[in-house]
C-alpha cells in the first residue's frame, strides 16, 4: 500500500478531531434527540459546528480515500489493505465524535458528520439517495436515533443497486466491502447507544442567558 501523506495527515486532522472540544462555553446546550424539538429547531440549525462537522467529514473522507493507493505487486490480503485501513479510519472517527461529548452520561448524535462521510465516499449520489430515505423514515417513526441504521442499510442497498449494476456481473459484489465499512461508520452512534445505554444529544445554540431566565425552555 502507498500512502500520499500530504492527504493523509490532514485527512486524520480533519476526521478524528472531535468536534465537541469547540462546543464549550455557555453559548450551547446539549438535547436528548427524544425529546421535544419545537421552538429548538432554529438554534440547532444556527449552531455552525454542525455545518464545520458536515464540510470536515467530507472533505476528509475525500483526502483519505484519494490518499491510500494499492501496490501494483501486492497479492492476497495486501491488496485489501488500503480498503481496511480507510474503513477502519473512518468508523474510528464515528466513534471519536460520538463519543467525546461534554454532556455527562450523554454520547453525541453526529448527524451532520456521518452525512458528510457518506457523500464523500462510494458516490454522493447514493449517499443523497440514502439520506432522503432515512430523514423521512426517522421523523415519521418519531425516532430520531433510527436515522443511523435506516441510513446505513439504504446506503448498502441504494448504492449495490447502482455501482453494482453499473459493474455489472461478479465485479458488481465488488462493491460491497466499501459500502459494508461506510454503513458499519453510520451505525456507530446508534449501536453505542443501545449497547452501553447512553443518551443521544445534539448541541445548540443557547439563548442570552436573561432570554433563558425568563424563559420555560431551557
């Protein structure tokens, strides 16, 4: 395997960073994504860590990919070598943002990171695809947390049904180790969650502390 580190280090910069060491301060708060989000939804949106979290997946996963080259001589197990190590990474950076979060008891919910990974990866058409499925799928189930599977299992099905069918043949299962190692990455916040029984939350922007004092909603 060949690694171009120019791409490599900033890739590993932009992917395992987590993203809640920027989120201190009482400028934002943590919600359980169960929970009731009216009169929440426009502070979630103009909290810009989560746009941060969408472009630095995306552009990371892109240098990562395009950093790991297998070896023309490599043979057996080698030649997956660059495919593993770049699953590998990017389940490891899931993990790294679920699990650095600030809220106590509380794992974070990395929406806008695992969508970034996606579309970065095999074909940002599939990951769109795969994306206008979950959303709907999740709000309409009234569960939030089930974005992550519904998510993962449409982008190893929607992306089989095109890059497989574009390959055409036995070339067209080719394919599924990359889709499987994306879909594992997407999953990693929803089964951490149910494992180790962690809450789920999303930060927002907070209000002025007066406007929260006189406030029910906190």
């Amino acid at each position: 395997m060949t690694i171009d580190w120019w791409k490599f280090l900033p890739a590993l910069l932009l992917l395992l960073v987590p993203g809640d060491l920027f989120n201190g301060g009482e400028k934002v708060r943590y919600r359980d994504v169960t929970r009731e989000w009216h009169g929440y939804w426009l502070r979630l949106l103009t909290h810009g860590m989560h746009t941060i979290d969408l472009g630095r997946a995306a552009l990371g996963t892109w240098l990562l990919l395009d950093s790991l080259h297998g070896a023309p001589e490599a043979r057996g197990l080698l030649r997956y070598a660059p495919l593993v190590t770049q699953g590998s990474i990017r389940i490891l950076a899931v993990l790294v943002q679920t699990l650095v979060c600030r809220e106590k008891d509380a794992i974070n919910a990395p929406f806008t990171f695992v969508v970034g990974l996606l579309f970065a990866g095999i074909s940002p058409v599939v990951a769109l695809f795969a994306v206008a499925l979950a959303v709907p799928i999740a709000a309409g189930m009234r569960a939030p947390a089930a974005f992550f599977p519904v998510v993962a299992i449409a982008h190893i099905g929607i992306g089989f049904w095109f890059r497989g069918r574009a390959l055409g043949g036995g070339a067209s299962f080719a394919v599924l180790p990359s889709l499987a190692l994306a879909a594992i990455a997407a999953m990693v916040p929803f089964l951490w969650s149910l494992m180790f029984r962690r809450d789920l939350v999303v930060a927002y922007r907070a209000k002025p502390r007066s406007a929260e004092t006189n406030s029910p909603l906190r």
